[in-house]
C-alpha cells in the first residue's frame, strides 16, 4: 500500500513536470515563432533573419529570432554606445596602451594597424572601429573609457541588460571570443537605440576612411567600409537601386559565427531595420559571394514593395450623425497616429465602432474606437475623439408644421368630440 502511494506520487511529480516543460517549451516556441508571408523571400543560406520597419512598429519577416549565435564584430555596436556615453562628442585623444593590441585581449589584427604609443583622436578611432571594424580599436577605446577590459565587458553586460537584450552575453570588445552569443532579436534593439544617436548614424554611414601617419606609425591606413550592401563597389550582385538609401550598420564574421549583418535603410517616411547571422559563403557562377549581404539585399527589396497607410493625428477620420439630427454630423479625430503597413497600391479598410451620440457632445469626447490590421497579425486601434462641440436643439418632427399642424389639430378635435359623445351614452 506504502509502495502505491510513493509510486503515484512519483507519477503525479514526473506529470508536473513534463506537462510544465511542455508548457514552457510552447510558449518559447511561439515567442521564437517565424512570421513569412507567402510572397516573402527564401533565405536559405542564413540560419536567422528579421525585417522591421520602426515608425509602423511592424515586424515584416522574422526566421529565428531568438534563437543565440556569435556576434563576431556586430559587438561593436555596443563597444561604440559605451564610448559614446563616456565621451558624447568623441572630443578626446587617447594614446594606444600595449594591452589594446596583446594577444590575450586582441588575437587577430590587420598586416597594417595601430601601434603602442600612438597618439589617436577617439573620433578617428571610432570612425575605423565602425566602418573598418577595427579589432584593436574595439580594446584601445574599451580602455579609453574604463582602463581594462574586464571592466568594460562588465559594462557592456549591464548595458544590455539595461536595454532588454535578454537574450545576450558579451565576452569581449570585438567579438572575436567564442563564448559571446547574442539573438537577431536583441541585435535589433541594440541597433535601434545605437542608431538614435546622431554621431554613430553618420559615422556608420561612412564608406571610406582614413588615419593619418604619426611619430609612431609612418604610414596613414585608408580603408572601406565593410557593408557592401551600403557600398556594393565592383561586384554585381552587390548592386541595387538603394544602396544609397542604406545607412550603416556593422558585419560581423567568425569561422563560428558564420556572416552576420546587421543594417538599416531609409525610404521616404519609413526605416526598415535588418538582422541576418549565421550566413555562409555561396557560389554563384563562378564567383564566391557572402550571403550576409545577398539575404539583406533580398529582405530590402522585399521591403520595397510597402508603403505606410492611415491616420495622422488631428486628421477628420469620419462624421458621425447625431441622435435626433437629420442635419447635423460630428467630425471625429484620433489623438495618435494610427498607420499600418501594406503592400503599395492595396487599399486598408478601417474598422470604426462607435458608442451611441446624443444630443449633445463635448470636443475631445471620446465617443468610438478605430481598428486596423495588417497582414502580420498586427491589430492597432485608438479612440475615436470628438472635433467640437455641437448641440442639437430639440425640434418638432418635419410633419408637424403647416398643414401638418391642422390635420393634427382637426384629428385632436375630432377625438375630443368622440369621447364627449362616449360619455354622454354612458350617463344614459
């Protein structure tokens, strides 16, 4: 009997818990979800991808998104936003410590590149950080802003946490580390909030740069940006009718981490950002291209094809008639911006659902909802306000006036008489 209890117990337990782990696994699964319409880009030679356009809110293609890679170089989006929080107009100099290029904290550097003892303006250091992806300025300006690199890692772990990048964990300034791991999800956030700032925009929309010669090193070091969607150069299947409109961000590319790219372009009112990781090299006759910048290319020219569509704030949406009025309409107005994305040319159908109006309404009232939706499951909605003020007088219906008033006068007369006649026949 003692035995059967133990072995319910134990079954109830072992249920417990696979069914609480299957729950979990669901939920991380839906969050993980991919979101792929029909008509959208194959990415087959990047293992995560997501597209997002930041003034709808909208995430227009999502592979992967939580799921952890290395960030190789993209790491220096954030060694970049901790420079800039220490030093916002990059006004200093800073001289290049023998830590920044040892091998314990910097394995791997370009045949050409900074020396110890070199005098550098950190504007310049940060310009060949991001645009030449630098591996010893990411170690030269993490001891600019805090002496070693211990502390600054510390600072880039907090940082991220700080901004919600739940899915991140930084082990170096550079990204050549192999216990780095980092999500196209958070890769997002991170270069969201980077890109708010002026100074990093323009310095990761920069093609080319260069660091003059010094005392120490004799020859200047001239180099190009990394982003060949930004800059496509001489090759092809670089080229698109909006490299121009690309601003930045930053690759990133490890045996390990695979081909990573993280970007953003601008066309008209709309900004799509992009994240792609885990690409390869790929054969396309007879020359090696990178899939990193194919797939983005591919995610851009998807994004194309939508433009923003809605209500701007303060804008009439619709009138609205009032309760007992056959005149009188009230113009209704939404106080926030309310704007979906759709395919060009496709018309949006907005849902309104009104409250019952009386004969009297107050500007700002709120008397209604607006509802749109888009084709990614977004569903977006905003009180319906009032525009004005308006009050409907009480007034007769239209038929009683003229004749209409004497035909219920004789009608009234008429009644009165045929009771008066009732009750006479009741008294006898």
């Amino acid at each position: 009997m003692q035995y059967n209890k133990r072995l319910t117990a134990l079954l109830l337990v072992l249920f417990i818990l696979f069914t609480a782990g299957t729950a979990f696994a669901s939920s991380e699964e839906a969050e993980n979800a991919d979101i792929i319409l029909p008509d959208a880009p194959t990415l087959p030679d990047v293992e995560m991808a997501l597209l997002y356009e930041e003034s709808t809110d909208t995430i227009l293609y999502a592979m992967n998104p939580l799921t952890h890679n290395e960030p190789a170089s993209m790491t220096k989006v954030m060694t970049a936003l901790l420079v800039l929080e220490y030093d916002p107009d990059l006004s200093g100099t800073y001289t290049v410590p023998a830590d920044a290029v040892a091998p314990q904290y910097c394995s791997w550097m370009e045949r050409v590149h900074l020396l110890v003892g070199e005098e550098l303006k950190v504007r310049d250091l940060m310009e060949y950080l991001l645009v030449a992806s630098g591996n010893e300025a990411a170690t030269t300006l993490a001891m600019y802003v805090t002496g070693n690199i211990p502390a600054f890692v510390k600072k880039m772990n907090e940082k991220a946490l700080e901004l919600g990048m739940l899915n991140t964990h930084y082990a170096d300034p550079h990204g050549l580390s192999t216990h780095s791991s980092i999500s196209a999800e958070d890769m997002l956030i991170l270069s969201r909030h980077a890109m708010q700032n002026p100074l990093f925009r323009e310095l990761v929309a920069t093609k080319s740069g260069r660091l003059p010669a010094n005392s120490i090193r004799k020859e200047a070091i001239t180099y190009n940006t990394t982003n060949r969607v930004m800059s496509p150069r001489s090759t092809p299947a670089y080229m698109t009718n909006f490299s121009d409109d690309v601003i930045g961000i930053k690759t990133g590319s490890t045996r390990d981490a695979g081909y990573n790219l993280s970007a953003c372009m601008v066309k008209g009112d709309l900004t799509f950002y992009s994240v792609v990781m885990q690409g390869r090299e790929v054969e396309r006759r007879g020359s090696t291209l990178y899939s990193h910048y194919l797939s983005t290319i591919e995610l851009f020219r998807y994004a194309q094809g939508f433009e923003k569509t809605g209500f701007t704030a303060g804008s009439e949406v619709l009138k609205a008639p009032m309760q007992d009025s056959r005149v009188a309409d009230l113009p209704l107005t939404i106080d926030e911006d309310l704007f979906i994305l759709v395919k060009e040319g496709e018309r949006v159908f907005a849902e309104t659902h009104l409250e019952p109006i009386g004969r009297r309404v107050e500007a700002g009232q709120i008397v209604g909802m607006l509802t749109l939706r888009d084709a990614f499951g977004n569903v977006r909605e905003t009180p319906l306000v009032a525009m004005e003020s308006i009050a409907v007088p009480f007034t007769l219906p239209p038929y009683v006036s003229g004749a209409g008033c004497v035909l219920v006068f004789v009608a009234f007369v008429m009644l009165r008489k045929r009771e008066k006649n009732t009750k006479k026949k009741a008294e006898i």
